[in-house]
C-alpha cells in the first residue's frame, strides 16, 4: 500500500543545545556492565567539575550496579567521543573537552560485571 504524503514535515529535533537553557547533553556509559542496559544521558552545566561529575551525578546512574563499590578510580580508564582521554578531575566539563552530545565511556579493569560475565 503506497502512502501519498500531505505536504512538507518540519523537521524540529528536540536535541538541540539551544533546549538545555544553558547545559550539556552528557551520556556516559560503563564498558562490561550491562545490568546497567544502556548508556545514561544528563543535562549538566559545562562548567561543573568533571569530578563532581563522577562523584555526584554518575551515582544516581550506576551505584545500584554490585561492581560500583569496587571501583578503583585511579585505575579506570576514560573514552570521549571514542578518544581516550584522562580527565582533570578539577576542571570543568567544558575544560575537559566535553561539549553538548558527548559520550565518555569508563572502563573498569578487573572489574567486568557480575562474576565477571558483562553483565
């Protein structure tokens, strides 16, 4: 069955950064964990400090995950946009890189989920 379109469709994303009053669409994601089923996006001020990031935001995301506790944050290693990347925990997201629609992604050595299955 063939579909006769009625005229033209705006295309009106709803992403934009111009929607966020002011924040960042961060999404993050945590390799070999996938209890937590996909990566979590936050609208965050560019200004916050990457460490806050990580000690106040990504709690709500992935603490109920058993491995979290286990973390040993001197060890993990960092992705952005699929870069690896070091982060300063002082500086601001902006400062470390991190624009609207970014993804950092974290990796937890020896530690891959649930005894060990991913999960």
């Amino acid at each position: 069955m063939s579909v006769n379109a009625i005229g033209e469709y705006p295309v009106l994303p709803r992403d934009l950064k111009e929607n966020f009053h002011g924040n960042i669409m961060v999404i993050v994601g945590w390799d070999k964990h996938m209890m937590i089923s996909s990566p979590m996006a936050f609208p965050l001020p560019p200004d916050m400090p990457f460490g806050a990031f990580v000690k106040e935001v990504m709690p709500a995301a992935f603490a109920p995950h058993p491995d979290w506790e286990k973390i040993d944050w001197d060890s993990v290693t960092w992705l952005l946009n699929g870069e690896p990347f070091q982060p300063d925990m002082e500086a601001s997201l902006a400062d470390n890189g991190l624009d609207h629609k970014s993804v950092v992604r974290f990796q937890t050595p020896g530690l891959n989920g649930i005894q060990g299955s991913g999960s």
